[in-house]
C-alpha cells in the first residue's frame, strides 16, 4: 500500500481544508471542503449518513483526498484510494476531528442523523513539493 | 446552464490555485492543483497534451473544478461538468493564465508538446459562504 512521505506529514497535521472526491450518480466528480486527520498514517474524515458523499461512497467506494498548502501552492498531497467507512456512534471520532480545527463541542446533528468514520485505503499517493 | 453567482466573482479573479479533478482510467477521482481563468464566467485551464490528466479527459470528459478560499475554508466553489478542449497552437491562453499569476514570460514547453485550453461547460454549480 502506497504511503505519505514524511517530508508531507507536518502539512497534514495543521488544520487545512481539503477537497475530497467522491463519483456522483451521474458520474461526475463532486468535490467538497472538508476537515480531515490524519492518523497513523492514513486520512479519515467524518460524514453524515444524509450527506450526498456518504451516499456515493455506499454506490461507489472511490475517494480521493487533495490537499493545497495555502500559504504556497507548490506543496500539495493527494490521495487517491478506496473508502472504508465504520460507524462513530459515540461521536468520539468528529469530536476529535473538531478538536484539531479549534471546536471543543460535539457537532449539532440532527436527531436521524449518524455519524460515519470515512477512512481511504490508498492506491495512489502524489506529493509535490518539499511538504 | 448553471452559472457561478456572482458573490464568487471576485474570489475566481484573485491568483489562487485551484483543485481540477478528472477520472483516470481505473476509476478513481484524480486531483492536481492548477492554474485557472475566470473567462466571460466559465473556467478555464491549460494542459500539455502529454499529462495524464489530458488523457483521462479524452477518454471521459468528467471534470469538476474546486476553489477553497485560503484564508478561510468558509468560501469555496465547486463547477462539475463537462471538459471541452481546444487547441492553444500560439500558446495565448496559457500566456493569459501565467499572467494572472504574475509571469510574463511563456512556459517552457517541450517540443512535442501540446498546448490546449480545457473549458468546464457546468453542469453543477455549489458554493459556500459568502464570497
């Protein structure tokens, strides 16, 4: 399995924004900010179960992960891969998400809504620049 | 066709790098950072005829552009459509876009290079925030 290479792991552990990629039904590319971690190697995110990406990763489990350093677009990292997703019933997860973003409180979802730990299990991995 | 409101205009006019994601051939979403114009309210990219992203848009046109502003995640905006390409032969456009990023030099393409100019025609429009 491809990995992240370490000059690019200080990049993923500041609280940026990244675009993640999933295959609409119509089969165009839909593409979202959203906060991340990155955790012992491999990038995990939160989704809600009404959400339209939760929904294409049941129907098609592609995912990609792309991350732009603002402060210079010469450093990006993208992740291309295959998502696995495992419920957060607890919310232990989001609120950790939340936590390295600078929240210290749990997500107000809603009543039918559940929360799902999205992980991508790489096949490619792209860096540019020096991280 | 759905257009970009104009509460996005003058994000799309600042020099950002964006995030184009096109299809590779085994299915995953695959996402560079990039250079883009805000042209008369389409987007605009060039590609040398020898990235694979230039290969993959041949092969299926499916491409969606994603601008996250850097100096909040609040401000983004996604155009998910179709990719028409064009020939670039005098290399205008991409000397239009290196412009906007302040070079006014032409790229140093290889001699068997091609230039084209990608246009999105949008089927999906999304922002967020308030530009």
């Amino acid at each position: 399995m491809p990995t992240i290479p370490e000059s690019h792991h200080a990049l993923l552990k500041r609280p940026h924004g990244c675009a993640i990629t999933t295959i609409a039904p119509s089969g165009l590319p839909q593409t979202t900010g959203m906060w991340f971690l990155f955790v012992d190697g491999a990038i995990k995110f939160s989704l809600l179960s009404h959400r339209k990406k939760y929904r294409n990763l049941l129907a098609n489990p592609a995912c990609t992960f792309f991350l732009m350093d603002p402060t210079t677009m010469s450093n990006t990292v993208e992740v291309r891969g295959t998502a696995t997703i495992e419920p957060d019933p607890d919310k232990a997860f989001v609120i950790s998400v939340r936590a390295q973003y600078g929240y210290d409180s749990p997500p107000k979802d809603g009543p039918d809504d559940d929360r799902y730990v999205i992980t991508i299990e790489p096949s490619v991995v792209n860096v540019v620049g020096g991280g």
